[in-house]
C-alpha cells in the first residue's frame, strides 16, 4: 500500500506547516501558504520528545457536538469532564467539572442554554453553558448512565442507565418527575421522544422496547415479540407508529395507542440494523446485514422493494425531505441514492469509510453525515424528474486519514490527531475533531482563497460515481 505522502505529497506538505510546533521556522515562514485556513488547531509552542496534550481532555473523547446556534461545541470525555469551546476562536471556555466517572454523552437543549451530560458515576449533570456552571446534579440512578436527551421543547430529560431503568427529570428544578421501569434484563442503552414529546420509547437487551407517558411517567406499552436484541426503534412522524428492528431478521410496527403489534415484517436474512419512516408515514425503509435497504408499505404492511447492490452490511438509510429517494450508508465504504419509485440506484459515493448517522439537507440536494457533507449529484424534484442537483461551493468530510473538500484530499491528519469523534458546522465552515488521545481541535476554513480545483465536486468518469479524488497543483 502507497503511503499518504506518495498519494498526496502537496496536501501532506499543507498538513505538515498546520501542526508542527508553531516556532518551528518553516511554520513561522511559509504558512501564509494555506490561507484557506482561517483557524488552526492548537498545537504546542516547541519541539518536544514527548508529544502531549498541552490544553485539553486527558483522555480519550467519546462525543463532540457543536450548539443549536452554532457558537459553542460541547465535547464530553473519560477523564470526567465536559469542556465547553468558543468556535469562533477555538478557545476552552468552560471547564465542567464534577462527575466522578467518564462522561459517555454530552447534548446541548434545543435552546442551547443547557448542556446535560450522562456519567459512568450514575448521574446526570446539567450545565448552564453561559456560566459554565452546574446547575443540576439528577441523582437516583443506581448503575451507569449511558445517554440523556432532552424532549422537543427542553422541559424534560430522559436518562438511560446500567440499573435497567428509564428516569424522567424536569429541568427547571431538576427534580425526577418519574422512574420508568419495566426492563427486567440488562442495561438500556438508548432512550428516544417522539416529535410532540409524549411519548418515549426505550430498548434493552431484554428483546423488548418500552413505551411511556412522559405527562404520567407511567409505562403505555411494553412492545414484546423480538426473540433477539432489539437494536433500534423509531417513532413514525405523527407519533401513531413505532417501527423496531432486531438482530431475530424482523421489522416489527406497534401501534402507539394500544402498545400492540400490528405486523411483523419478515424477509432480511441476517440482523436489521435500523428503520426510518418516509415522511409522509407511508413507507419504512429497514437497512440490514445482509446488505439490503428494504422497503415496506405502512398500510399494507408488506414489502414493496428490495434495494440491491450493496456488498457488505446497511448501517443506515434515510429519506428525503419529498419521500422520494433514499439514500443508505454501509460497511463496504459507500453511500448509495435509491428511486423509491424505480427501486434502482442512481448514484453511488465511495466514502472509503463506514457512516451511521446521516440525514438529508432540507432541499434533498446533499446529505449531512457523522463526518461531514456528501454533495449529490441529482435530485428527485416534485415532478418526479431526475435533475442535477446544484451543487455547493464546498462540502466538508472527515475520513480516517482525511479532511476532504468536495470529495478531494485536503489535508492529511497525523496520527494523533486522528478522530473518535467529529462534527461539522456547514455554516460556519467550521470542523471539530476529538482524537483518542484527548485532544479537541476545531479548524475552520475560507474557501475563497481555495485553488478553483477544490471548488467543484469530484466526479469520476464511472456514470452514477462520486469518488474520494485527489488533487494537485
């Protein structure tokens, strides 16, 4: 295998001016040369036998996100704490000390005033972020918290832990406003609210996932029938529908009012991965491992397509704004646009990398990923033309090795460097990247002094292909 400087010695060489030490002469001397880079990564003053953490987390980052409004990133880590950063500087400004364990997860409220982080001490945390101060300690857990969300409108946190509960908890007082137990095996994991906040629905290893009143705090539902772990559930748009998927091969749908299964849908040969409802609530898609999006009409309840073409698992899938394309992310290193209509592919991303969380931009016209923005090339306008998409000027992307424009290598990351995690602000054309190591650097970048290459998608002489590609110049 080619080494990255064989590959691309011109984006190395950029790599190599942003994070040496910055009273190295040849930084001091010619990084003038990448003025498309309008914030650096923090790096240290000198050369050091020891390359370490000079401002920072300690330990490895488990989560980074960036705020509702895009000011702040919240990134939480194993060595106990939350930091606060200032992404129009790239400066720590908040220190959130006081867990005792790891922070698994870190989520700011819909309005960003609060950030509430889920602990390994079996707490939940809340944190003013124009203070950087505690503000609630959300005690009654008994084994670890492993996620927190807020619901829609920021009244209510949910807390999933280790002792096999669900734990609702106002945020004006932080008081517990109900304890929601009903697992009778293995920790929760995960925790989800329906759009209008009603409902909550929650799995664990225990094959089933509950469903609760968050006005009573009181179980609505305990949606059994899955004779392997449930991986997934998901609310249909109006709240009425719960689809959940299952390592047993199956898509199960439950009627929210009643608790009750409605079908069980059956044709994955191997674990379903995750579901999502289109948004008219008319279809769901379920991705899977064995390679295969399928395609399930709600009213029916029967399958009304297979999505072929993938050669290793389907981590995710997700509808469009218009409900007629969707696009799935999978282990083999691409990303796929489907017709729904056609059932064939119309376009295919060779990320080189294995994407799990991803949605479509309002226009249906790019897709934000866990790692960056993948630009289309068509879209499916409300005609039902296939149309090419307009394309951005630029669209970010954080791979491995990579941080990529437009689909081309642009900078090279050292090893140290490398991500556990990452977020984007399109917007701000902004990145933010916590490595193993502990560190949490934020770069952003002015894409009009960027050579006139990097400006247009890289496309492929391959129909239908999108590639990673490289430029030089």
């Amino acid at each position: 295998m080619r080494s990255s400087i064989e590959i691309a010695p011109l984006q190395v060489y950029y790599s190599g001016l942003l994070f040496t030490p910055r009273s190295s002469l040849i930084r001091v001397g010619y990084l003038k040369n990448i003025p498309w880079v309008t914030m650096e990564p923090k790096v240290a003053d000198v050369w050091s036998s020891l390359i370490q953490t000079l401002e920072g987390h300690t330990m490895s980052v488990r989560s980074a996100v960036f705020s509702p409004d895009g000011k702040l990133v919240a990134s939480a880590s194993d060595d106990t704490t939350v930091r606060l950063w200032d992404t129009s500087t790239g400066k720590q400004c908040g220190l959130l000390e006081g867990h005792t364990d790891g922070v698994n997860s870190a989520v700011f409220s819909p309005d960003g005033e609060l950030v509430a982080s889920a602990s390994g001490d079996n707490t939940v945390r809340l944190w003013d972020t124009s203070t950087g101060k505690q503000c609630g300690l959300l005690e009654g857990h008994t084994g670890r918290v492993y996620a927190a969300v807020f619901s829609p409108n920021g009244k209510l946190v949910a807390s999933a832990s280790g002792d096999k509960t669900v734990r609702l908890w106002d945020t004006s007082t932080g008081k517990q406003c109900g304890v929601l137990e009903g697992h009778t095996t293995h920790v929760v994991y995960w925790v989800v609210f329906s759009s209008d906040g009603k409902l909550v629905a929650s799995e664990s290893g225990d094959f089933t996932v509950g469903l609760w009143d968050t006005s009573t705090g009181k179980q609505c539902g305990v949606l059994k029938g899955h004779t392997r772990s449930v991986n997934s559930a998901v609310f249909s748009i109006d709240g009425k529908l719960v689809a959940s998927v299952s390592d047993d091969k199956t898509v199960r749908l439950w009627v929210t009012s009643t608790g009750r299964k409605c079908k069980v849908l059956k044709g994955h040969t191997r674990s379903v991965n995750s579901a999502v409802f289109s948004p008219d609530g008319k279809l769901v898609a379920s991705a899977s491992d064995d390679e295969t999006v399928r395609l399930w009409d709600t009213s029916t309840r029967k399958q009304c397509g297979v999505l072929e073409g993938h050669t290793r698992q389907v981590n995710s899938a997700v509808f469009s704004p218009n409900g007629k394309l969707v696009a799935s992310a999978s282990g083999d290193g691409t990303v796929r646009l489907w017709d729904t209509t056609t059932k064939t592919t119309i376009e295919i991303i060779e990320t080189h990398d294995t994407i799990k969380v991803m949605k479509f931009s309002n226009d249906g016209t790019y897709l934000h990923t866990s790692h960056g923005i993948l630009q289309l090339k068509s879209s499916l306008h409300s005609g039902g033309n296939l149309q090419p998409a307009p394309p951005l000027t630029h669209s970010l992307y954080v791979t491995d090795r990579w941080i990529t424009c437009n689909m081309k290598k642009l900078l090279w990351l050292p090893v140290e460097y490398r991500r556990s995690c990452s977020a984007l602000n399109d917007t701000a054309n902004l990145i933010v990247i916590g490595s193993g190591c502990g560190r949490v650097i934020l770069i952003s970048f002015d894409f009009t002094a960027l050579p006139a290459a990097y400006l247009q998608p890289s496309v492929s002489g391959i129909a239908g292909k999108s590639f990673l590609g490289l430029v030089g110049y």
